[in-house]
C-alpha cells in the first residue's frame, strides 16, 4: 500500500556520499516519487485492469462507455413514419412519428420493437451515416414486442449480440435510440437494476400486453426509444428498449436479446418468425387476482374467453385436440409452475411447434395431465 505522507527532504553528509551510497540513494528517491505518482493516479492490477484509488478517479469508465458507443452507434437506425389522420372534426391533421431499430444482417435486416411499425404508416429509416431508406416489414411475433423490417442496402455494420442470461444486477448498461423521433443517437447510461420482471406494457395503438423476464434498468429510455439497443460495456446488445413505467423516473424495461435470437434464426432460415402455440386465451392467475374474484387457486392460466367474445379455446387447436376445455385452469407444463412471474405463454415459447408437452390442470377441482402436440402460430 502506498503512502501518501510528504517527501522528506534528503540532505547530503558535509563529507559526501560514496559512489555505492548515491547509487542507493538514487534508487530510494525514485522508489519513493514513483510510488507517490502510483498514489496519486492509478494502481495496475496483475491481469491489467486499472483499480481506481480512493484519492482520485480515472477517466477508464468513460472511456470504456465511449468506445461501446463508438462500436454500437453505427448500427442504430432511426424508423421514421408518416401519416394523415383525420380528427373528430373532420380535418386531416398529419402525423409523424419516430422509433429505433439496430441492423443485425449487413444486408439490411433490422431488429426493432413490433409497436414501433405495426400502425399503418409511411415507414421510412434512416441510418447513422444519413442515408435514407424505403423499409418493408419481414415478419412480426406473434407473442413479444418484437419485429423485423429491412431495407435495400449492403455492406452495412452489423451489431454484435450479447448473452442476456449473463446480466447482473448493478452491471452497467447504454441505450442508444431517437429520443423524441427527433434526437438521433441519443445516448443514455444506467445501471441494471433487475432482471426477470414481468410487466403488462400498454401502447397508444396495440393495446395491453404482457411481457416478462424483461430487464429493469435506468438508463433513460425516452420515446422514440423503442426498437434500440440496450448494451453492455462491451458494447454487445443484450436488450431491445421497449417500454417506461409511467409516473415513475428511471425505470424502464427492455426485452432480452435472448428471447429475439430465436426469431431472428427463424427468420433467417425460414423467412418468418416461427413460434409454437397452443392454441388458448387466459387470464394470468396472481394472488391478488384471485383475492378480487374469490378464487382458492392463487396461480395457475384460467382459461377463458376474451373481452370481445373471443374463443376460449381455438378450434382444431393443439389443445381443442387434447381435450384442454374452457374453465380449466392450467398449473404446470412439464412439470415447470406457473407462477405469479412465468406465465403459459413463457412456458411454451421454451419449446418448438411439433413438440408434445404435458399440460397439468385442474378442472372443477380434479386435476388431470394432458399431452399437447403444439403447433405454429400465425402472426
């Protein structure tokens, strides 16, 4: 450990010093100025990281936060639309609005948020280097807030996924995205403050849904956000923003980037986004939902119709075919809870159309095992 006490001066014996003395001499003073120096700036660890001192703060953390900017923003891209509304008193009134989106494929393939580009619009995007590009829509999923679009375009740069099963709580993250639809590149920087959440996100056109084992974090995520990368240090995506809370600063949330591999392979490989379904609505069992409708059952997906009469229960469905009915309340796929934070919907998108899974339920008190074979679902 170094000190930080003053320098004493050295002052030569009237007689002088012996070539061997002033050697040694010479050694001590730069052993003593260097360690200050030491002190004073930076301590290298053995495997090269710079461990900050408690005297004073070094401008590594910038720096590694500028350089995943530098790496990230070139791949950002700015989903601009444009549209002609028309207003309760009979005029048009046009509209424009702005999203975010980040290129996965250099040969224009774009990931962004599926409530940024599902309005019907004039959808244009616009790169980082200030090109301009007609867009056309890939595919959207059927069960998370996400779509792909692309653009006619080659050579692009390409963003580099990262694993979001490796986050960690307090680990640093950036958002890059079009704050507002009009601030281009906007750049955040937070902190992952949870993972694992399970939110409904409500959207001025879409409607409520239900998305879970998001990330929270607080790096700011503004409108015209949405469809941009969240990063980590490294600069590698490891979330897509989707959504704020409102009345709330510093908590928003972003869609794993694990969860869109799937869609992108998918995509890639098949021209759409597959996913598995089994074929119900439900309503979400928490304990709180139970305690308003005097329900024993505190977990579990009650399957029922929707608000507007939709069925309960597809039919020639994958669990029209296994005798899964309406009222039945569904506790477990292969043998895995559902839980006031893991839904149906995340149960099953673990698995692949074709797969038979076993379906655990309760109907008027009786539990009974259903074997489903699930199928592909539509967007």
């Amino acid at each position: 450990m170094f000190s930080e006490e003053p320098i004493q001066e050295l002052k030569p014996k009237p007689r002088g010093l012996t070539p061997t003395q002033r050697l040694y001499l010479g050694l001590a003073l730069v052993g003593v100025v260097s360690g200050y120096v030491g002190a004073f700036f930076f301590v290298q660890g053995q495997d090269g990281e710079i461990i900050k001192t408690n005297k004073h703060i070094t401008v590594t953390e910038d720096s590694a936060t500028i350089a995943a900017v530098d790496k990230i923003a070139p791949t950002v891209v700015s989903i601009i639309s444009e549209r002609d509304v028309q207003t309760i008193f009979g005029n048009t009134v046009h509209q424009t609005g702005g999203g975010t989106g980040f290129i996965i494929d250099e040969n224009g393939l774009i990931l962004t948020n599926k409530h940024v580009i599902e309005t019907k619009a004039d959808y244009k995007v616009l790169t980082s280097e200030g090109g301009s590009y007609e867009m056309e829509v890939v595919d959207m999923d059927p069960f998370f807030d996400l779509a792909l679009v692309e653009i006619r375009a080659t050579g692009l740069p390409v963003a580099e996924l990262g694993d979001s099963d490796a986050l960690k709580v307090g680990q640093r993250v950036i958002t890059v995205g079009n704050a507002l639809g009009e601030f281009q590149n906007s750049v955040s920087a937070g902190i992952v403050s949870g993972i694992g959440r399970a939110i409904t996100a409500i959207g001025s056109t879409s409607g409520s849904e239900r998305l879970e084992g998001v990330i929270q974090t607080d790096a700011a995520i503004n409108p015209g956000n949405s469809g941009g990368p969240l990063v980590n240090i490294d600069g590698q995506v490891v979330g897509i923003n989707t959504a704020t809370s409102q009345g709330a600063d510093g908590i928003g949330f972003a869609l794993p980037i694990n969860i869109a591999k799937t869609a992108i392979e998918s995509v890639q490989a098949k021209g759409r986004i597959v996913r598995p379904m089994i074929g119900l609505r439900y309503i979400h069992i928490t304990p709180e939902f139970a305690a308003l409708n005097n329900m024993e059952q505190t977990a579990g997906a009650l399957i029922a119709r929707g608000d507007n009469g939709e069925l309960a229960v597809t039919p020639n469905g994958p669990a029209d075919k296994a005798d899964i009915e309406e009222g039945d309340i569904v506790l477990a796929v292969n043998g895995e809870k559902i839980t006031k934070d893991i839904s149906l919907t995340g149960l099953v998108q673990k698995y692949s159309s074709g797969d038979t899974i076993t379906v655990e339920l309760l109907r008027n008190g009786r539990e009974l095992t259903k074997s489903v074979t699930l199928q592909e679902a539509k967007s």
